[in-house]
C-alpha cells in the first residue's frame, strides 16, 4: 500500500507541474495590472512609485523568468505574499481550508446517506411512483441553478420562517465550539452544494442495482436461500458501489470549487469566497496559491479513490 501511494503521488508531480504553468500564465497574461489596480486613488504616487512596487514583487521580470522565480519558492512551500494583505500567500489560504472542508465534508455526507438509499429504493421498487419521484429529483437535482436555489432558501427558512440563519458559519458572539449553531448555520449551504450529487448518485445507484439484480449470481444467492437482507446489501449493493467509487474520485476538488458559489450566496468564509475575491482584486499569489492547493486536493481524492476500490471490489488489489 505504501509502495502504492508513493508511485501516485511521483505520477502526480508531472500533473502539478503542468497546472502551475497553465494558471500561471492566464493569470499573468489576463487583461490589468495589479500594480496600478491596489494604488488606484493614492494621492502623490507617481510613475517611479509604480515602477519600484513592481520590482519589489518581481513584476518587472520577463513571465518566464517570474514563473521560475515562483516555481522554486513553492517547492519550499513559499507562495509569496499577498499584494492586498501583505501576508503569506499559502498562510492565509490554509486559514481558510478548514472551513471549505467543513462544508464539503458535510455536503458529502448528505451525498451518500441520501443519494444512495434513495437509487437503492428506486431500484427495488422500479415501475412504481416513488422510482418516478426519484427519477423526477434526479432531474430536478440537474437542472436548479445552485445560486437561484440558495436564495429561495434563504427567504423561505431565515426571511419567512427564521428557522435558521442566512448568513455566516457562526453567530456573533457565540463559542466557536457551540456545535448547535455551527449546525443550524451549514445545513443550507450543505444541502444546497449536495443537491447534484444527490440526484447523481441516486440516478447512478438506480441503473446499477437494476443491472445487478438481473444477474446470475444474484438468482443464485436467491435460490441457495440466502435472506434477502444478504442479497441486496452483501452481493448487490456492493457491486452496485463500484461506479460510485469511480464518481467519488475528484469529487473533493468538484465540492470545493463548487463551493465559491455556494460561499458566496451564504457569505460563508471559505476558500472559494476568499479566491473569486483575489481575483477580482488580481491578487497574483493568492490566486495561485488557491489553485495549486486544490489541485493537490485533486490528487488526493483520486488516492483515496482506489484505495477504496480496493475495499469495495476485491478483484482489485493495491500494490
């Protein structure tokens, strides 16, 4: 296993390399300049001013030459320091990566315990309305712009009911261990960036199960008398898990990233909020620095995504 992981992660370095070089270059070939951006409005700059910001950040240097220069403060884990807020680039992305995760974990979670019951429900009971109810979700799950469906929450549930907060991972005032509130603050924000997978998974689990069902060694598991708790969950449903697997494999990286929307709808302080911030503000090593550490979140994930093809198909086996 060991053996196993170290290969992926040497594989992965040609991959990281490569991402480096593609975001390093539309950011630095996007249209403005940061230098001129963060100083517009400052009384009595003048041109030099200008000019000696830009060496200060290495700015004045061909983009080859600046791409080099960053390559080898990353390797000693060095993204630079903020132009806006004058601080370690990777510092101030770390600081935020707990909360990112905190709600990708959770809109995970939500993924699983509901996406898959309810393909396991719509295959046992195929032809009937609730196989229609769940294919019509899985639909619907599509095609509900996130963004239109976070503010409809948000009016129904904090504006008209004010069952729960609209905004924010933590109430003014409250202990950041008060774990009741941290809960009634994530359930939109989760439920809303779980939706897609919900109706992924369902539809995923819905097709394998039929498929499965169907199959000679279940009609065999079914004629040796086996109860049929046994069959369903011993024979089919783990079988059925293996394209699960499979969808589970960048699935970090994709609630991450799908999170800045979401963040921004519930103004939750995370890494994708933070990111489209520095953006707009072409905040050069903040804006790098976030992209290089989802892609090694990316990585991860599809680490952590054959190792459990291994456990859920024992034909596989990790070497």
């Amino acid at each position: 296993m060991g053996t196993f992981i170290l290969r992926r992660l040497l594989y992965a370095i040609p991959t990281l390399i490569g991402i480096s070089i593609i975001t390093f270059a539309i950011v630095r070939l996007s249209p403005g300049d940061p230098i001129r951006l963060f100083t517009f409005g400052v009384q009595d700059i003048t041109q030099e001013d200008i000019e000696a910001l830009r060496r200060t950040y290495g700015l004045d240097k061909p983009i080859p030459l600046q791409y080099i220069d960053w390559l080898g403060r990353v390797v000693r884990l060095d993204f630079g320091q903020s132009f806006i807020y004058h601080k370690d680039a990777g510092r101030l992305i770390l600081d935020l990566i707990p909360n990112t995760l905190q709600l990708a974990v959770v809109a995970l979670l939500l993924q699983l315990l509901i996406g898959v019951p309810l393909g396991v429900i719509a295959a046992l009971k195929r032809g009937t309305w609730i196989d229609g109810a769940v294919r019509v979700f899985g639909v619907a799950g599509h095609a509900v712009p996130a963004f239109w469906l976070g503010l409809v929450l948000i009016v129904v549930f904090a504006v008209i009911l004010r069952w729960l907060p609209s905004q924010g991972m933590l109430t003014v005032g409250k202990d950041v261990w008060d774990l009741p509130d941290r809960l009634k603050h994530i359930i939109l924000p989760a439920f809303v960036l779980s939706l897609t997978g919900i109706a992924n998974y369902s539809r995923i689990l819905r097709t394998e199960m039929l498929d499965i069902l169907g199959q000679d060694f279940v009609r065999t598991a079914h004629a040796k008398g086996l109860p049929e708790r046994a069959v369903m969950f011993v024979h089919a449903l783990r079988n059925a898990l293996i394209p699960v697997v499979t969808a589970l494999g960048g699935i970090l990286t994709i609630l991450v990233g799908g999170a800045l929307v979401i963040e921004q709808v519930f103004s939750w302080p995370g890494l994708g909020r933070f990111t489209f911030q520095a953006t707009i503000a072409k905040d050069y090593p903040v804006i790098q620095a976030g992209v290089m550490i989802a892609s090694v979140l990316l990585v991860l994930s599809y680490i952590l995504r054959d190792i459990a093809y291994a456990l859920v198909d024992p034909r596989i086996k990790v070497k």
